[in-house]
C-alpha cells in the first residue's frame, strides 16, 4: 500500500492496478476485502475471501486471484497455492448445477462408483469435467457426512439420498426441466 | 547491541555413545557435529526456516516411537540418539529411494550431474537398487524465460527455493501448489517466470539441490559464435567472476584468477578480453556526476545504485514510485557493450554487426537485462549478445579441455582492459557504494582526497548506514544486500522516514560474489555460506588494495574514453549511449 | 469469588425463562421435528412445513411445532416425537408428508398414536410406563438378584402386561454414592421421573405394586435430593437420555431448539460458565478438567487440563483457544451434529476453556462442507454476544472473550493442529513439525489451545456436575463418554454415546445391532483413515485410547464401520490409502511418495498382479511412512494397511497366490457366470447389464461374454433366480 505522506510520482501504477482489480472483483468483494483489510491480521481472512469469491464467480480464475492478491496485499503466488492446495476451490469455471458424489466409505459400499459413471456416461463427461451444455459440473467428493442414506449426491443445494445408477437419468431430467422452467 | 552475557544453560546428551553438552536449545543436527557426525541432510539450509520436509536427517531417540527430524529438534537432558542404526540407515535410504523413484533417471545427460546433491545422497546413503518404482509426475518444464528454467520434474519438494525466493528476496514468487504427489513449485498460476513477478536474481538456482532451477543456458550460441570467422568476438568479465571463478578448479575459496582467467578466454578463442571493472569506473564517474547535479538541484534523492540488475527488476515490479530516485545510469555491463559496439568498432573499424559482445557474469538476471529493449542498438540488435554465468565458463573452459593450472597469467585488452581498484570492488556489497564515494569526493571538493577505504561502508551484515564527509556536507548512506534487507531502507525511503543521500542495493545476498550465477560451493558447504561469501569479498579487496590505482576519475583509460570520445561526464552523448531508463512492470509485485 | 456474576446470570436466566414461558405457555401438545443437515436431507423440511399447515389448518391454538437438532438415529430420519400432556412421549421415524397427515389426525387430534411407525417399531403396544433399570457395574450389582431370572414371569404375576409397561435395562443413570456401590439397584420410572433405590426383590414389588398399579408413587425408596443423575433426570427425562447410551456431549441432541439461547438457559445452560466466572480462578477450572480425566476427542486423547495447563503457564499474556471443528473423517459426524444441534454447549465450553488459559480471541474452524453447522454457529455467536455472554466483560466479571468463525476449504490434514493454525492463518494446511507446541507458540507465534467440538461439549457439563461424577462415567484410563459415527453393516446407524471403556461388541451388536440379515462380523475399522480394522475376535476389546493403539487401530474422531464377511480387507485397505494418499499435504517424503507407492502395490494385489514379495514391501514402506512422516496423520497413515496385513495376511496372500478375492469385492479377480441349470431365460440380466455382453434367447439360459464383461455385478443384482454366479 502507498505512503499517504509521499506525493505521487508518475511511475506509481498502484491507482490503475487497485482499480482494476477492484473492477474484476466487484463491489461486494471489495467491502469485505476492505473490511478485513482491518483487522491486524488481514492475510488471515483469505480462505474467507477466497470463498466469497467462489460464491460470486463460481470458481476462482487468475484474475479474481491475482486481484485478491493486490487488494489484500498478500503474494499472488501465496495466494494461488492456497487455491490450489483446498479440494473446496475451484480454479475452473462450472455448469449451472454443480453435482457432487459422495465417496465417503458408506456410499462407497454402497455403490457411489456405479452411480459416478452413470452420470459419466449420461452427460458424457469425466470426473470434475462440466457437461457440452454447461450445464453439468460431475465432482467426487470426500463424505458429506450423511452416511445412513447412503449413497448420497448433492445437486446444487439438493441433497438426494439413496440414489441408484437407475435412478440418475430421472435426477438429470429433473433439473434440466428446472433450468427450462426458469 | 548488548550481548547477552548470561551463561545459557546447558544439557547433557548421548550421540552414538559419545556423551556431549550442549546450550539449551541446541538441535540433535548441532550437538552430533559438536562430535563430528554430520547427519545427511536435504531440505535444510542454515540460511533459511526450518522445514522439516524431506526426512532424511531422522535420527532415533530412545523412548521415542517415530524418528525425529534431527534438524528442527531440540535436545533435552539425557535424550540418547543413535544416528546410524541399521533401522535408520535403511529408513534414510528409503527416504532418498522414494524421491529418486519420482525423479528423472537422467543423471548423465543432466546439467547438475556431478554436483546434485540428491545424486551425492543417493550415493553416500547406498541406494542400490529400485524397489517401489511406480507412476512419477510428470510436469512441464518452462524454459521461456531469459534466465532461469524452472524444470518442476526435477524438483524434490525440499522447498529451499520456496524459502530463499521469500525470507531472502522477500519476492515471494514461488510457491508450491496442488497438494500430496502432485505437488508442484512455480509461480501464481503456474506462469512463466517471465510473466511472473521473478526478479531473475537465480538464488533458486543456486540453493536448488538438483536441476529443477538452472540458468537459461547461453553457452551453445557462444560456441556457435566463436566457430565463425564472421564474427569478431568480445568478451568481459564481471569484477566477482576472478574471485570465483577458481572455486571450479578446485582453488580454496577467495584466491584471485585474474590471468588464469584472461588466458583460458584467450585459448577458447575470444578475438578480445576487456575487463567490466573499467564498465564500473565509467559507471562511478557518471554517478557520482549524477549524484552532485542532483545534491545541487534538490533531488530526487537518495540517488538509488542501479547496476544490480535483479535489484532493477524488484523496483520496477515492487517499488515503481522510486523508480526517480534509481540512477540512470546503465549497469557496468551494459556501458562497456555498448563502448565495444560504438567505440571500440569506430577505433578498430570494425562494423558493430559483426561484433558479438558475450559478458561473464556472476548474475542470471543480467540474461534478462541483455535482453532489454533499452539496451539494443539503433537497428535493434542487443548489445550485449550473450551473457554467461561464472558457472557456465567454468564448464566450456573444462569442455574444451584447457589445463588450468599450467595456464599463465594474461591481460585485458586495451582499450577497454584498464581497471581501477574502485572498480573491482563493484563485486562485493558495499563496493559500489565505496567506489561512488571515492569520486563523489573529489568531484565535490575538486581535488582529490587521501581517503580511499571507506570501512563503514563494508562488511557482510544485510543493511548498513553511515555518515560521510562529503566537503561541508555530512551524506548520509546506506548499503543493503539481498532484497528483504533493500526492503527496510526502501520502505524508509518510500515512507520518508528517513532521508538519504545514497543508497546501494545489490539483490543477491553479499554482493555479486554471491551472486546466483557463481559456481556451487564444494559438498558440505552450504550456498549462501557467509564465510564463502567473505572469502570471495576478501579476494577483490585484495586486488583493490594492491593496485596504486584505486580511484575511477583516475582511471587514464576512462580520461582518454572521455577525451577522445563522450566528452564530458554527463554530456549528451554520454547520456545517448551510458544512460537508461526505466519503467513499472505487470504483474506488480506485493512488498 | 465475584457474586455479581451469579446474579447478572440469574438475571438473564429468568429473562430467558420468561420468554419460553411466555412462547409455550399456549402450547398442552408439543410437536418436535428433527432440523439437523442429514435430516433436512431426509426430507424433514418438508414434514415441518406440513406439520405447520395441518396445525393452521386444525384452528387449534394449543400445539406447538418446534425444530430441534438431530438424536443420531440416522438411519430412521426424518424423526418427529409427539408429547401428549401426562404419556410417554412418542417418536416417530421415516416421517412423510402422507405420515404427517395420519399422525396429526389420528395422534395429535385423536389421541391414537400410531404404532405400526413408531421409531424401532412396529409395537404392538405403547405401555403407559417404562421402567429403566441401571446397568452400570458399579451400582447396579443387584439388579439381577432383584428381577431374577425371569422378569416377564414376575410383571404378569403381578398383571403387568406390555400395555402397561416395558422394561429396559440402561446404562448408568449417575446415581451412585460410593457408599452405596453393590447395594442397591437404580430404577427410573417414566414418564413420572421418579427413580428409585431398590434393595430388595420386596421393594421392587413394592414400586411395582403402589406405582404402577396404584398410581401412588414410593417416597420412602424414591432417591432423595439433587443427585447428579436426579439433576439429568429432571432435564433430559424426556429422552433415550438412559437407555443403553451414556449421553454427556450429546445431552441436548434432540432435545432443545439449537436456535434458541432461551432454550439452551433452559438446560442449564451458561450455568457452567457463571460458576467458573464467579470462582474467578482458571487454575480451578483446570484443576476441575484434569481431575475429570477427560481427553482430547480429536484422536490423540492428549489429557485437556494438562494440555491448558501448558498454556496457561506460558509467560506470554496472548493467547488464543481455537475448536477444532474440521471434521474430515470419512464416516464421522459427530462434530457437525453436536454444532448443529447444541452449538451454545459448544461455545459455552470454549469461554470456560478461554477463562482458564486467560485466551481474549477464540476461532471455531469449521468444514466449508457443513453449511447448517456454519450457520448455527455464527447465530449462536451472535446471540451470545447479544446477551453478554461473548465480547467485553462477560457476566460483569471483567473476563473479555470473543469468538470468530473461519472456515476451512477440504483438506483433510486440516485436522492437524499446526496444519489448522496455518489454515487459519491463511496459508497452506501444510503441519510444520513440533515442537514447539502450539500450546507455546502456536496460532501467530503465540500460546495457543485446540480442542476438538466434542471436548467442548463436555466442559459445561464437567463443571455443572463434577469432575468426579464424569470420571467414574469412564475407564481407568480416560473419563466421560465418547461418541462413535457407527456406520457400515449394522442394523442402526448414526451416533451412539458410550462410557469410555465400554466393549467394542457391546457398542456394535448391543446397540447397532449387528449386521443385517444374520451376516457375520468380519472386522470393525475404528478411526478413519488412521485407524485401523480390529478383527471379530477381539470384540471384547473395552474401546479406549491405549486399548485401541493396542490393537493396531487408534480411537480417531470416532469413525466406527462395521464390515462383514462380504467386504474385503484389502479393498478396504486400498479405500483408505486411496483416501490419504490424495489427501497427504504433500510436504514431507515418506508421506507424500509413499503413500502413493502403497496405493500402487494394493492397486496391483487388488488388480491380480501383486506378488508375495509386494507385500514385504508394502510393510516395509508401511513402517518407513509410520515412523518417519513429519505429523500424526502422516504417521497414521499406514494403520489401515499395517492392521489388516496384521490380521487379516491370509486374505493378501489369497489375493496373490490364488489371484482371488475372498470376499468376492475386488472386481478384477470376481468372475460372474451364468448357471445354465438354474436360468430360466427370463432375459431380465441382458436388459440391465449396461455393456450388453449378455447373450441368450427369451426362455433359454443365457451366457455371458467374459471378454466384454465390465463385472459390474448388475446381473448379479437383478436375477431373481440365483443364476447368476459370483466367483
């Protein structure tokens, strides 16, 4: 951050790079950088950041990474091994529905891997890949804690319990009538 | 300072057997060389953090039911440690087996073969045989860069370049990224290093145990450039390269090679050997001419050195508003280039285009500054055509088969052979600073002073700041090497909390003699060793003080440079073909 | 001592109480619908908006509908209990909207509950009393003389039948005086919450005899007081509070509304705090943690008031208390339901620790992935704050105290404390080696605690009832309860809490119920990825954190999943060295390369090309990983593959010698064939095998091409025949 006590000099880019990157980030991003940018420990909230920056985008790019960097003050390349290092970001945009399959050990006895490739093979994608219409993001995740209903997959905010390979085509219906819908 | 003279408490331990005492606090890795052990090690560094990572340097204690990392853990009273059970050794080997199992089975065609320190482990703890090679990562090399190739399929994860690039340079350009085997170090978003915020100073390269950092090598277009009879071939050497350049020859550490040095150019077939010391003189006659205009005309100041060409790219990325405070003067380097493309061709008569300038240098990032739009000719070929490091001389000069020690001692080339002391000194911290003041003196008084050591200014410590007799004036300057160190007094500066007349900034810690083109240290000594970098010091102040000419302004060479051809310091053709400038660089690097 | 702090807490306890009186004052019947994540999930949103509209629709203002958190019957969610003014009161399980409908109009409007749906039902019966008998080895030695060998015979002697009432042993209801151990037997009569000290087979008669069939209850013999279990009794009455679980951290599961601070003051809540607060002595406070001998629940079951003590010592006056909340076990949710279910119990827990280590910030690091537990939490916060229980000056006792939430992004090795610190930090979760320990320089350099959720949660309780009350709940070895996630191959699922020291079989066939189906036991993995598989024969084995060790596994956070003879110990290993290899932070050597180096040699004995000398490999690599790793979970790390290779070689070495999978679970050494013999040609196995490798006319046996065959098991699965043959 600049001195307020020294003027300007001509070679100072921080105004263009600040507002650029407070233009990348938008304004709801900027007030809780702003915010957090208080606390003595600012470079302690960047996972919070980080997360906030998920929710808006949908994933985090280089450039809503490198613009968290400049604003928060914190290395950019800090900033992207921490993005890289937490299964939860996502550095590659995704489709509208985001379907998670839990493999944690109980939907995995109970079959979580038939239920995977089925929807491999209805949306025609691998593992962490979104769909040709964009509509579908298909990710394995780590238990969801909800091992009695096993299997278990999350579709955006929806939780499905007990879900069968048989099942997934009329689950993918589903949410493609609500995309329709809306 | 005050010391601090209460006597530590100690604690008594047993080592393989041996009973030893030891301060309170002192590591297992510290007590065992207290008996002579050297635990095997690999991502430790005594520069740096404690990591802990690589687990070679394990050890077992009694009671314990896991080995402990002998590097970060303390002793305690009565802790029993066996350094070489058979358990141990073979977990070690283990240890060294399953990095060598993810790396490439390349030693004899790898730039580092012969000084790998992953090699050098695999061989001392006994690894024979493969047991659990499987699937190994497999990540992209990125040699777009002008000076340093980051070859992550190499890497062993120690972390030391992590470290360095961070505590040392406090550029924070690296970092690893992904998690468990995937791991990769490299910059935010994996980009190039030239596209990152990498000042190209090569500390990586040089605290690197194998070749997953190296310095983009220019050796090829050399050979290319000596084989052609086209070409008349110029080169120069750096103040630091003669101080160093020994080490590959097996000389102690510190013993100057001047001649050897000249001789070995000679016989690999340079039609010309100018020295980069009379590049520093010049350079010091147009600072220090610089520095007085501005003391007359109120700033800006303090007048920033610019000839550390990894301190230039660190302002322009991470402190462009004192961009005006650098010195626009071109580094020693570039000056005595663009003096063989312009001067040295009108004298000989020789066109510039046939000139191929190649500077030995003990810095990758001058690859980087050669490279320079500023730095080209009219018609836009460089001025510098190829640099190479200490590191990579030692090599062609070994490849072409010259016997080092039967070499006799030669000379530079006039007219651009001649040196002072003033500029020898450039290759150490401090050097620059001292050298400045020698003239700056002079010029200011207008006649020349007895003083010529300035010893506040020396030394090995990170920052250091004096006052100095300039005339009337008392001057306030200061020196700092390694770029955490730059960062105090930049902040300083930038905030106006204090005021300074100089400033000297190198950006590799010590100087050029620790620059990250210099040779490897021997096995066993670590890179960035304070000793070494003493040593390698020393050999230039030596030089410096054995010659009965020490100041630039007398430097007859530089007079009759001045007479016959730029006229005055500071006139316009000086400012055309001695003089740079400067500009802020994306990405913006965070302080 | 600071009286004012009493009173300020009364104050605010009356305050609280005055607005849950006025709240339910209108209500004789009370609904309660389950609102915890794995409940919303099962559908509990929808039968708590359904109970709304049939109540507005009734026009009845005397019932009330109320959310509470989850009772870790997980199994049988969406749960919903009904209290109908003087009867038991009746939980429902698999709760539907069409259920709703029948439960509010034959129940709730019609006083019939429905017995067929009741939880653990169907029952015949719904008896007007239940009579818990303690079961604990301490007090309770008499039980047996005093019942004798035939219980039934004796309640039909008297004409007690099922309507009437039900007995059911529990486990220990907290009674017993020192004095008194061996000679009497408890017994709690609900719903009337009288319990009885019984010495004799005539007092039992007596009880039975006046109580239950007179309706006059026995003063003479019912326990005098405020026993610790008569304290529990009048609070948690109302639920399986006594029946074969022990339940201190997860009191209020189930039972209050965890988004109300009014409810929590109703549970004695903040009454810890106040206590502490007015003591105004942390080394009291200690002092009280160390003599319950309660451990840390995380996995290492490091003893918390020694652990506080180091950072109270600490000549550095900053510190910071941190609650692990970074639940990353697969198969373990304890944490997350105890946040959503009692979060103020959490945090109540984390002033008190924060009082004595003299902490002014506290951070709970939660899992990204438990949005409901984020949410719970920072409300809990916030009203806490709103009501002088976090920030300046709590309780006007000069003690300054506030937490902040931060959450975490997926990674497992989060778990571990220095890894955590970075997190929170802002770094990378890479562990940096100890020492020094966090309780010196930990979250910025400086003295720093972590506790696990579940240690939190039973701080209050320690302080309200007495260390010594919660140590004898324990073993030897470690006081209070533990929580397990019990998962895999038994009947109930969901969280069960048990007495430390309570045998392993007991927790997974007494109340789990075993595998269905009649299977056998083949193993129990305890502790996640860093535990280990204990085989069958040792399920006498009392779960504790040395007994554990013992056996090759570790306690962990309590991830408990039981396998049977259809699952396959090497799969099962591979899963897990599947889950650390991919989770391993990637910092140091042996973790980092040789997890993945395991995965590589179970991926080949799994696949049918491993050999005898693979398996010398992997324990040698096993061993290196486990005692040369930089932290706990790099160490641990290997406990899957070292404990089944302990207990189970056998099966490896079939995998490899006869390239067969024992259990039929590794696809690559599974065949499937078709019996010709028993295949009628119903052509039901072509139409649902997915590669279509199944060949056969309509009403002949049909074959299957082995080339193409993916063994995916679906023939398997739908042939009603048993033609089909694994092999």
């Amino acid at each position: 951050m600049n001195s307020p006590t020294r003027p300007l000099t001509s070679t100072d880019n921080w105004p263009e790079v600040e507002a650029a990157c407070r233009r990348i980030l938008g304004e709801r991003i900027c007030q809780l950088i702003d915010e957090v940018r208080k606390d003595p420990r600012p470079e302690s909230h960047l996972i919070t950041v980080l997360h906030q920056v998920q929710a808006e985008f949908g994933y985090l790019g280089a450039s809503h990474l490198d613009a968290v960097a400049q604003l928060m003050q914190i290395p950019a390349a800090k900033v992207s091994g921490v993005a890289t290092f937490y299964h939860y970001f996502r550095l590659q945009p995704r489709g509208k529905f985001l379907v998670n399959i839990c493999f944690g050990t109980a939907c995995y006895v109970k079959g979580a891997d038939r239920v995977a490739e089925k929807f491999m093979s209805e949306l025609g994608v691998q593992l962490g890949e979104t769909s040709k219409d964009g509509m579908f993001t298909v990710e394995a995740c780590r238990c969801l804690g909800m091992c009695a209903l096993a299997p278990v997959i999350t579709v955006g905010e929806d939780v499905w319990a007990q879900v069968t390979a048989d099942r997934v085509p009329s689950i993918i219906e589903e949410y493609i009538r609500r995309a329709k819908a809306t | 300072m005050a010391e601090d003279i209460s006597p530590r408490k100690t604690v008594s331990v047993v080592i393989d057997g041996t009973p030893v005492r030891v301060p309170e606090g002192t590591t297992i890795m510290e007590a065992a060389e207290q008996i002579g052990i050297s635990i095997p090690r690999l991502c430790y560094h005594p520069s740096l953090s404690i990591a802990g990572a690589c687990r070679v340097c394990i050890v077992e204690v009694e009671g314990m039911d896991h080995y402990l990392a002998s590097c970060h853990m303390p002793v305690w009273e009565g802790m029993r440690v066996r350094t070489n059970s058979p358990e141990i050794r073979q977990a070690r080997r283990d240890i060294v087996e399953l990095l060598l199992d993810n790396h490439p089975q390349d030693c004899q065609i790898c730039e580092r073969d012969g000084n790998c320190e992953l090699q050098n482990l695999a061989y001392a703890m006994g690894v024979r045989e493969r047991l659990f090679a499987g699937q190994r990562k497999r990540p992209q090399v990125d040699s777009s860069g002008h000076s340093v190739v980051r070859n992550p399929e190499k890497c062993v994860l120690c972390g030391r370049c992590v470290r360095v690039c961070a505590e040392i340079q406090g550029v924070h350009n690296l970092s690893q990224h992904g998690r468990g085997f995937t791991t990769v170090v490299a910059p935010a978003h994996y980009a190039k290093m030239d596209e990152s915020v990498c000042i190209q100073c090569g500390q990586c390269v040089m605290v690197c145990p194998t070749a997953a950092f190296l310095e983009k090598s220019s050796t090829e277009i050399v050979w290319q450039a000596l084989a052609d009879p086209e070409k008349h071939v110029v080169v120069q050497t750096a103040p630091s390269i003669r101080a160093a350049i020994g080490e590959g020859f097996g000389m102690p550490p510190g013993t100057p090679a001047t001649g050897k040095m000249i001789t070995a150019l000679r016989l690999l077939g340079f039609d010309a050997v100018f020295d980069t010391d009379l590049g520093a003189d010049l350079t010091i006659v147009e600072e220090a001419h610089e520095f007085l205009i501005r003391l007359e005309n109120g700033g800006p100041l303090p007048l920033i050195t610019s000839c550390s060409p990894g301190w230039i790219n660190f302002l322009e990325k991470f402190y462009p508003e004192l961009i005006p405070h650098a010195s626009t003067c071109k580094s020693p380097m570039s000056m005595l280039s663009t003096l063989a493309k312009t001067y040295y061709a009108e004298r000989k008569g020789i066109d510039p285009k046939k000139i191929f300038m190649v500077a030995v240098m003990p810095c990758v990032a001058k690859k980087f500054e050669a490279a320079r739009p500023e730095h080209r000719m009219p018609d836009g070929n460089p001025y510098t055509d190829a640099v190479l490091t200490t590191r990579e001389l030692i090599w062609m000069i070994k490849c072409y088969g010259i016997d080092w020690a039967r070499l006799p001692d030669g000379q530079f080339d006039p007219p651009l052979g001649l040196a002072s002391g003033a500029g020898d000194i450039f290759g150490t911290t401090g050097g620059v600073m001292e050298a400045t003041l020698r003239a700056a003196t002079r010029l200011a008084t207008g006649k020349g002073v007895d003083r010529i050591e300035f010893l506040e200014v020396r030394g090995v410590e990170g920052v250091r700041e004096a006052y100095v007799a300039l005339g009337e004036r008392a001057i306030h300057v200061a020196v700092a090497n390694g770029l955490t160190n730059a960062k105090i007094i930049l902040d300083k500066i930038a905030t106006g909390q204090e005021r300074y007349h100089i400033v000297e900034i190198m950006a590799c810690p010590g100087g050029c003699v620790g620059g990250g083109g210099q040779p490897y240290p021997p096995p066993g000594v670590p890179v960035l060793d304070k000793e070494l970098l003493r040593q390698r010091a020393k050999a230039l102040y030596t030089i410096d003080s054995q010659k009965t000419l020490r100041k630039s302004y007398e430097n007859p060479a530089i007079l009759e440079l001045y007479e016959n051809f730029l006229g005055v310091p500071g006139s316009p053709k000086a400012h055309e073909l001695l003089h740079t400038s400067y500009r802020p660089r994306l990405p913006r690097g965070i302080r | 001592m600071k009286p004012e702090v009493r009173k300020r807490f009364e104050e605010l306890q009356a305050k609280a109480e005055a607005a849950l009186a006025e709240a339910r004052a209108p209500y004789r019947i009370r609904i309660q619908v389950g609102s915890a994540t794995c409940e919303n999930a099962a559908g509990a949103t929808v039968v708590y908006e359904e109970f709304r509209k049939h109540i507005a629709a009734s026009g009845r203002s005397d019932i009330g509908l109320h959310r509470t958190g989850c009772t870790g019957r997980c199994s049988r969610e969406p749960i919903v209990t009904v209290f109908m003014p003087d009867s038991l009161p009746v939980k429902y399980q698999f709760v539907t909207r069409d259920l709703v409908h029948k439960i509010f109009t034959s129940h709730v409007l019609g006083g019939q509950p429905l017995l067929e749906h009741v939880l653990d039902g169907p029952v015949i019966h719904l008896p007007r009393y239940e009579l818990l008998c303690c079961q604990s080895p301490r007090c309770c030695q008499l039980q047996e003389e005093v019942w004798g060998t035939d219980p039934e015979a004796l309640l039909q002697s008297m004409g007690l039948g099922p309507e009437t009432v039900r007995v059911y042993s529990s486990s220990c209801l907290g009674a017993c005086a020192p004095p008194e151990v061996g000679k009497i037997a408890h017994i709690l009569v609900r719903p009337d919450k009288v319990l009885y000290r019984v010495r004799s087979r005539e007092e039992l008669r007596e009880v039975l005899q006046e109580h239950l069939l007179n309706g006059r209850p026995v003063e003479r013999l019912a326990v005098p007081g405020k026993t610790v279990g008569r304290k529990f009794l009048e609070l948690y009455g109302d639920v399986a509070f006594f029946n074969r679980q022990t339940r201190v951290a997860l009191r209020h599961n189930g039972v209050l509304d965890p988004t109300s601070i009014e409810e929590y003051f109703h549970y004695r809540g903040f009454e810890a705090l106040a206590t502490v607060l007015e003591r105004d002595n942390p080394s009291w406070v200690i002092d009280q943690i160390t003599r319950s001998r309660l451990r840390g629940r995380g996995g290492a079951g490091y003893p918390t008031g020694k652990k506080w003590a180091f950072a109270a010592a600490s000549p550095d006056p900053t510190r910071y208390i941190i609650c692990n909340a970074d639940e990353g076990d697969p198969g373990a949710f304890m944490d997350r339901s105890m946040l959503e279910s009692d979060p103020f119990n959490v945090i109540e827990g984390m002033i008190i620790g924060a009082f004595a280590i003299r902490a002014s910030r506290g951070f709970v690091y939660v899992r990204a992935e438990y949005p409901l537990a984020v949410e719970r939490v920072q409300n809990a916060i916030a009203a806490c704050r709103q009501w002088g229980l976090l920030g300046k000056d709590i309780l006007g006792s000069g003690f300054s105290f506030d937490i902040e939430v931060r959450l975490g992004a997926g990674a497992f090795v989060c778990g571990e404390e220095t890894a955590l610190i970075h997190s929170i930090e802002g770094e990378r979760g890479q562990p940096r080696p100890r020492p020094p320990y966090p309780t010196e320089r930990g979250l910025w350099g400086k003295p720093t605690v972590i506790n696990n959720v579940e240690t939190f949660a039973n701080v209050p309780a320690i302080i309200n009832y007495g260390p010594e009350w919660f140590a004898r709940l324990g073993s030897e070895e470690s006081g209070g309860t533990k929580v397990f996630a019990l998962a895999g191959k038994v009947c109930h699922t969901g969280l069960v809490e048990v007495p430390m020291g309570t045998p392993l079989r007991e927790i997974v066939v007494g109340i789990g119920g075993g595998p269905p189906g009649g299977k056998r036991i083949k193993a129990v993995q305890t502790g996640g990825p860093a535990g280990g598989c204990i085989p069958e024969s040792m399920l006498d084995l009392p779960v504790d954190f040395g007994t554990l060790t013992k056996a090759g596994s570790i306690m962990g956070s309590g991830g408990m999943i039981v396998m049977d003879e259809t699952d396959c110990m090497v799969d099962i290993a591979k899963y897990f060295m599947e889950f650390t290899c991919d989770e391993s932070c990637g910092k140091c050597t042996p973790c980092r390369e040789g997890t993945k180096r395991m995965l590589e040699i179970l991926d080949r004995i799994t696949t049918g090309s491993g050999t005898l000398e693979d398996l010398d490999k992997l324990e040698r690599l096993g061993k290196l990983v486990r005692k040369s790793s930089l932290c706990g979970l790099g160490r641990a790390a290997p406990n899957p593959v070292l404990s089944t290779l302990t207990h189970f070689r056998e099966e490896y070495v079939r995998h490899v010698t006869e390239k067969r999978c024992p259990a039929k679970k590794c696809k690559a050494l599974v065949t499937y064939v078709i019996d010709p013999e028993k295949c009628v040609g119903c052509t039901v196995c072509a139409r649902n095998c997915p590669v279509s490798c199944i060949s056969g006319t309509r009403r002949q046996p049909h074959v299957i091409d082995q080339a193409r065959c993916i063994k995916c098991g679906r023939c398997f699965e739908v042939c009603r025949f048993d033609a089909v043959i694994r092999d």
